[in-house]
C-alpha cells in the first residue's frame, strides 16, 4: 500500500468539484489568434464566471451524476460561499489557492499554491458557440455549446447564470449528445442576508501536507510540456514521500498525473459513494485498472518500479490519450488489486 499517495490523490479530489462549477481555463489566458467574435464572447463568460465564483457569496446544493459502467449514480451536496471561503458539504473547504479536507484528526491543508503558469487558450481544441439557454435553479441562462474543432458533435454544454455569471450547470456529453456526467445547482440563492452563507469561514488547519512547486526532477521523474490532446503542463509540484503530480490544462479542463516509486498493492476497495469496484481496461495494449467517480474519471498502472495515477475530470477520451503518452510497463505476473488508499479518496461528500 502507498500512503504517500493518499495526499496527492486528495489535492485534485479538494478541487474536482469547484472545477466542476468554475471552468478551469486559468484566468487572464486570451482566445487564439483564429477565434472569431462568437467565441470571443464565449470567452467572455467564462472568464466572467471564474470572477463570479472568486467574488460573490452565495448558497445552494449541488447534484453531481455520472455513469460507472451500465450503472446511473447521483450525489448531492451543499455548497456555500462568503467572505473569500468556499466549502463544499462537511469535508471540503476552499479559500483562496488553499484547499482544505477533513479527516479523523482535524483539517489538513493539501493544497496552497495557485497555477504556476497560464494554460493554453480553449479556442485552440474547442469552437465555441453561445446561444440562450434553459432555466437552471430557477434562474435564466446563457449556454455556451462545445465541439473539438473538425468534429460535428457537441462535446459539452455550460450554463451560465445571466444575471450573476455564475455557472449553473455543467454536462459533458456522449456521442448520442446524451449528458453522461454533469454538476448543477439545483437550487442557489444569494448570500446577502443568508444566515448559513454568513457564517462560513475557513478552518484552522491541524497539519499540512502541501506539494512544493518542482521545476527540475531528477530520473525516473520527467516533466513533460504536452500530453495528450492539446494539455499543456501548468505546473509540477512534489509532496513529501516523492509524490510528483504534474498538472495541465487544455483550456477548458484539467488533468493531473501523479507518479510514486512503488508498486500497486492491498486490497481493492468500492469507490465512495457506491461508484463501483473498478473495472479492468486496455489502454495501448497495456492493462490498467479505470474508475468513475463523482469527481472525474481515473486510471492506476504500474511500469518499472513507478506506479501512475491519472485523473481528469474531462472526457474519458481525453484520459486514455493522455495515457498513450506515459510509460507503460506490464508488472510480472497479474494485474495487481489496486490500494485502498487510491479509491478512497474518491469523494467529496
């Protein structure tokens, strides 16, 4: 088992929801230089959204469903934001570049550094198109509509409040244009005069366990600047028992891989939330174990001594083609069960 691995996999669950409802195109990135003034204007609300989320107070609860297989899942969770202190539920809480879980012994801080470097523009893999869209949580929305340049179907669709900015509602989209996973508000008021929005405040860390930016690794470590369709490294960071997550970006989403000296074992456990156990894929021709959380979509493998984890709330398309570009060594013998400590922190509830 792999404890270290605990506190890397728990940064990027600290943060999956609030990318879930704050698009996670860094802020100040500009469109390309082909963007036309529809996606211009695209741009324009989501830049106005991440400023929303940063800036306003607000409370509501918010419903995450997402397909594990054949299987349909939902979780629900309250959300509260005021005075610069976001918190998600009971066990996760934001301020600032800080992120913050609770565990048995108190709140531990896994995360305080912002993005080292901007991501690339979404308009160089997204078009982008902006049309009305439905009521969400009982409030008017402007939707932007997603598609992969050169490809006919929509890919994503954002709902954006029109009078706050704030993004209501976020679907990602099969090949039918079937939501397979999506975080909305159901409901979501302001947080002038809300007694539970007034009260919320940022808890006093019993211990930190925060990554150290890591701008040069040394063997088997290697940073990469690309991987996988249009992800451009963002920022590297190393934690304590050499746990190296590298972070990208592809304008709209992100994705992080995170690499440990060590081999895949103990017993494997049922995702939180009641997600399922797993399931074996090929990615390459090599055998990796995948999950589906509400947090995203993940991939644990193992090749020459390093065990890899990658992460991603984008499509899983985006994932295995990420993949492809890692190191991929079978381990001898079967498919090892993957730790506990991997699946585990696949929560946010």
């Amino acid at each position: 088992m792999i404890p270290t691995r605990r506190v890397a996999l728990g940064c990027l669950v600290a943060c999956s929801v609030a990318t879930g409802l704050v698009p996670a195109r860094p802020a100040g990135a500009l469109p390309g230089p082909g963007a036309g003034a529809a996606e211009n204007g695209a741009v324009e609300l989501l830049d106005r959204a991440r400023e929303a989320a940063e800036t306003q107070s607000f409370d509501g609860v918010v419903t995450v469903q997402w397909r594990d297989g054949g299987a349909q899942h939902s979780a629900e969770v309250a959300v509260h934001r005021a005075g610069g202190v976001l918190r998600f539920g009971d066990e996760v809480v934001g301020a600032g570049a800080r992120r913050l879980i609770h565990s048995s012994d108190g709140w531990l801080t896994l995360w305080g550094h912002d993005v080292a470097t901007l991501g690339p523009p979404p308009t160089a893999k997204y078009r982008l198109a902006v049309e009305p869209g439905p009521d969400v949580a009982a409030r008017p929305t402007d939707m932007i509509l997603v598609q992969l340049v050169g490809v006919d179907h929509l890919r994503e669709r954002l709902y954006f409040d029109r009078q706050s900015g704030l993004l209501l509602r976020r679907e990602l989209l099969d090949s039918r244009g079937e939501p397979y996973r999506s975080v909305a508000f159901t409901t979501i008021t302001s947080g002038s005069g809300s007694p539970e929005a007034a009260t919320v405040s940022a808890p006093g860390a019993t211990r930190s366990r925060e990554p150290e930016p890591a701008r040069h690794l040394a063997a088997p470590y290697k940073l990469r600047s690309r991987i996988g369709t249009g992800y451009r490294l963002v920022g590297a960071y190393k934690a304590k028992g050499n746990v190296v997550q590298q972070f990208f970006s592809d304008g709209l989403h992100g994705l992080s891989v995170f690499e440990q000296r060590g081999h895949l074992s103990g017993a494997e456990t049922s995702l939180a939330g009641g997600s399922g156990r797993g399931r074996v894929v090929e990615i390459s021709g090599h055998t990796m174990r995948a999950y589906s959380a509400s947090v995203g979509e993940a991939v644990v493998w193992e090749s020459d001594g390093m065990v890899y984890t990658a992460v991603t709330d984008a499509p899983w398309m985006d994932l295995t083609g990420a993949v492809q570009d890692l190191p991929h060594v079978e381990p001898p013998g079967r498919l090892r069960r993957v730790a506990q400590a991997v699946v585990s922190l696949f929560r946010w509830r």
